[in-house]
C-alpha cells in the first residue's frame, strides 16, 4: 500500500496483451475492482485518479513513481481546477483500522500456530491492557454471581447498579431491546430481586462512574452551627462523613457585640447592626445552601446584657435567625465536644479551657478510668467546670489594650487570678498535675495566635496551626515577646492584624493566671469550639455514625458467610 491509496501496478489479475498472451498486472480488471477502488479511496472516474490509473497500467513506471508520490497534490489541484471544492479524502484512516487489523489477525494466527507456551505470549502481546482488564472484570461478575447462586444471597450492588442503567433509555431516543425476564428463575436460585426504591437509593449513593461515594452522595443531610460570642459571629456548615463531617461553607467576622457591656450592662445600637449584617449574611448562606438541622447560639454578651433578650427578637424578625441563650454550661460541655478528638490519647487528665470575648470556661477532664474513650464520649468524664466573668473584651475595656505595660499586664493578671479562687476541686487538680500526665488544651484565638507567632507563619494557617503542641516554655516566650511587642507591630503581625492588635495582650494575661494557677509541661492549640461541638452533638444525637457503623458490620457479616 502507497501514500497515495492506490496499490502498485504489479498487484492483481493479468490482462491479456494483443498477442493473447498475459500481459502486466492490472488492478483495474476483475470482478473485485469496485471494492478495491472503495478500499483504496480512489475518486470518481474521469478525474486524476483516473489518469494515475492509465499511467499505471500503461507501464511508465517512472510516471508511475511520480504520480504515486504527488497522487493527493493532483487530485487537490485538479478539483479547484475544475470549480469543484477540494474532496476531503479519509482512506488514510480506513488504511490505518485494516492495517491494525492485518496485525491483529496476523498476530492471533501466529499465536494459534505456535506451541501453548508460546501461544499465551503471543496472545497477550496483541491484547490490548483495557481490554484486558475488561476481560477480568467480566470473569469477576461471573464468579461473584456464580457463587451468589450457590448460597442464595442478593446480588451484590454493582450488579443491582449493572442492571439498572442496562434497563435504562438510551440517550440517544432510541429504545433498546427489552430485556427477558427472569425473575422467576431468579426466585428459584435464591434470589431476590430488589424494589425501585433500592434500585434508586443505590444508584444515588453512586459516583459518576457507579462507585460508592465516600460521603454517601446527596443523601446526607447538611447541618449548621451558629456560634454569635461577644467578639465574633461565626458559622460552620457541614455534612456528615464515616469519621466525623467534612465542612463544606463556613463564615466569621468579628463584630464586638459585646461592646461596652461591661460597663453599661446594654448592647449598644452600633454593636447591634454590626451583628444583624452578619447574622442576615448567615441566613443566606444557610438558605442557599439548603441546610435542614442546625443549631444557633448566643453567649456572655447576650447573657449578661439587660437588653439581650430585646436583640434576641429584633434578631428574629430582621433575619429569620431563631438564636439561642446557652448558660455557661452548656458553653463548657459544647468546648469539650469540639475540642475532645485532640486530647492525647495516653493522657490521664486535661485543662481545657476557651478564653472568649466575655467570659473564660476552664474544665477539668478526668480521664483515669476512661476505658479506651476517645472523641464526643469524653464529654462523659468532665469532673469538673469554671466559667470566669473575664473575657478579652471586658478585660481590654477595664485595663485597656492599645498600650500595655508590664504593670497593667500584671492587674490583668492579678483580676483573671481573682476569679480562680472559686473553683472547688483546685487542689485535687494539682494533684492529677503532678502525676505528669496531664496536658492543657487551649481554643481561643489567643492560643491560635501564639501558635502562628511561634511558628513564624507569614500568614495564619489553621491547618497548621491546629492540633500543635507547645512545651510550657515556648508559651512563656510567646507571652514574653507579645507583651514586649508595641501596638504598631501587633497590628502587622500577620497573625494578629487590626482586629485583634487590642485585644490578644489580655488573653494573654488571661492564659498567664491559668498557667500559674496549675503548671503543665505541654499545651495543645486547638483552632475549633463551640461550632464543631454544636456539630458533633447534632449529628450523634441522629445516629449517622452509629448507624453506619452498624451497617458496616451487617454488611461484613453477610458477606463474610
């Protein structure tokens, strides 16, 4: 076979010469010469392909040569010769599939001549690795659904999924053929053919490519968490997964609503509309995302002010948004729900503690007779809880934060270290301390904060940031260098910035009167709270990971028989 489509003069049937005898080889003659002209993607008659043909047969071979290399110049320029567009001339790919063919059929050939060892070699070099993996799956299917006969069970999903999109209509408009029916036979084998219903949850837990989806698809419903404190207004949307949840949108802004509380026990007009314009971008967020079980909350600020309950209405009718007053509590159990998948697992007690902007929760976790207990069931070993009046705006607002010195740091010291006095179990707490297997947990964004100092980041990263582990003389540092630090630099700290440049010294002092009041060699970062314990609470009271886990071990027993 040529460039050009045409095959060489010297293939084909003889044609008798003048003197009777067998002249040259034609291709032209015989009856198979209109299948090898379409073969050959030869034009129509009379054009320059006929002309090559002529030259062909007339024995020029010189003539031949030549129109055999320029054949696809001469038939272009022939065409626009004559006012004819240019023909688009696809045998080069119909020269390419018969030449794979040949290849194909010649290897298999070759295959079946040779011996049984060299024939599988031979077999495997023309088998392409696609269609080999289809051969296996196949070979799968047909070993599962033999062994499923065997021991009447249902047929697996995959075979559930198989049948469904066979049943279904093609794209194209076209029907297919029905299939036969065999559900009776299917009965006698033990089998039992599943409902629409199944059929459609199946499908749904599917993946584009008839895979089970880690998160199991569009079926698992979205929750949200609402956290509105006295510094931030903060929202966390997720949806439920095997381990946990993944979070698919959140939303903070810092709106101070808890400002100047402490001295006129009233939410201010500004501090008011700086939250309803946060609470109603939460409300749209939640209704475009289409979340069905949440659960909104409002701390110290709300708590503490006289007209907190007014706001908690103008909230309602401004917003939609139905918040709730938590008591301190509630606070502190929902900090360890959120914080607990970070406590160490060979740990005998934890201080955890979350600095807010209004008030302080300091919980003291006895773990010694946990019993393996890890995550949300640690809430079940809280022995005991404080919750301090102090809070990093309040403090700020009585001592001032812009220009601290090592004298007013040490009253902001001094009033956090006040409050302390009022818990009951102080002493058995040194006591567990002093085993050495207890471990501070801190969430609050003054802790983040000198995370990402001490880390050197040259911008905030939570995933970084969160689950480290600081030595009691790195937080000391911290403290040290923050305190030392002037306004200006705090406010181009990347980690700080202008919203929090005011107000990070007092919890620092805040986290210096808990570190004097029980000493512990290491303390873990936690860049998560309220909002993951609001979660974590909501999708355990549903059951989502007991059920799966349930099913998972229904599934391994049933297919383990």
């Amino acid at each position: 076979m040529t460039e050009s489509g045409q095959e060489p003069p010297g293939i084909g049937r003889r044609t008798a010469d003048a003197s009777g005898k067998n002249g040259t080889r034609s291709e032209f003659s015989g009856p198979n010469r209109r299948r090898r002209k379409r073969r050959s993607g030869q034009g129509p008659k009379g054009g320059a392909a006929t002309e090559q043909r002529s030259a062909a047969s007339s024995g020029d071979k010189a003539d031949v040569g030549q129109l055999r290399h320029d054949s696809g110049h001469v038939e272009h320029t022939q065409s626009t010769q004559d006012g004819a567009p240019p023909v688009e001339r696809d045998g080069a790919k119909r020269r390419k599939k018969r030449r794979r063919g040949r290849s194909d059929t010649d290897g298999r050939n070759a295959a079946h001549a040779a011996g049984p060892a060299d024939q599988a070699q031979s077999i495997d070099s023309v088998t392409s690795p696609k269609g080999k993996k289809a051969a296996n799956r196949r070979g799968r299917r047909r070993w599962q659904a033999s062994r499923n006969a065997k021991n009447g069970r249902d047929p697996k999903p995959d075979a559930i999924a198989g049948q469904a999109s066979i049943n279904a209509e093609p794209a194209n408009g076209h029907s297919s053929p029905p299939l036969k029916d065999d559900s009776k036979a299917q009965e006698a084998r033990g089998h039992r053919s599943p409902s629409s219903a199944q059929q459609a949850r199946t499908n749904a837990d599917r993946g584009p490519r008839g895979r089970r989806s880690r998160n199991n698809g569009a079926r698992a419903p979205l929750y949200a968490a609402l956290d509105l404190g006295t510094n931030n207004c903060r929202l966390l949307i997720a949806r439920p997964e095997e381990r946990g949840f993944r979070v698919v949108d959140a939303y903070s802004r810092i709106v101070r609503l808890g400002e100047g509380v402490g001295s006129n026990k009233r939410l201010s007009s500004a501090a008011m509309d700086r939250a309803i314009d946060a609470l109603d971008n939460c409300h749209r967020k939640l209704a475009d995302r289409g979340v069905l079980r949440s659960r909104l909350i409002a701390t110290e600020a709300c708590r503490a002010a006289e007209n907190g309950a007014a706001f908690i209405e103008r909230v309602k009718s401004e917003t939609g948004l139905a918040l709730e007053v938590v008591n301190r509590e509630t606070e502190a159990r929902l900090a360890v729900a959120g914080c607990a998948s970070l406590v160490d697992h060979q740990a005998d007690g934890v201080i955890l503690f979350d600095i807010g902007g209004g008030s302080s929760e300091i919980v003291w976790l006895d773990l010694r007779n946990r019993c393996g207990a890890r995550g949300y069931a640690l809430t079940r070993f809280i022995r005991s809880w404080i919750s301090l009046p102090v809070g990093v705006v309040n403090l700020a607002e009585r001592h001032g934060g812009v220009h601290v010195t090592p004298d007013i740091f040490e009253a902001m010291v001094d009033d956090a270290a006040d409050h302390l006095s009022a818990f009951s179990l102080a002493d058995t707490l040194s006591e567990a301390i002093g085993t050495g297997r207890v471990h501070m947990l801190g969430t609050s964004g003054t802790v983040t904060t000198l995370a990402g100092v001490h880390l050197g980041l040259p911008r905030y990263d939570r995933r970084k940031v969160d689950g480290t582990w600081l030595d009691d003389d790195d937080v000391a540092r911290m403290i040290d260098q923050l305190r030392d630090m002037p306004y200006e630099a705090r406010v181009e700290n990347p980690c700080i910035g202008a919203d929090r440049a005011d107000l990070v010294l007092a919890g620092c002092a805040i986290l210096e009167a808990i570190r004097r009041r029980w000493s512990c060699s290491r303390l873990r970062v936690a860049d998560r709270g309220l909002r993951e314990g609001i979660l974590t609470e909501l999708m355990a009271a549903d059951g989502v990971w007991s059920h799966r886990s349930q099913r998972k071990r229904q599934d391994r027993r049933r297919w383990k028989d």
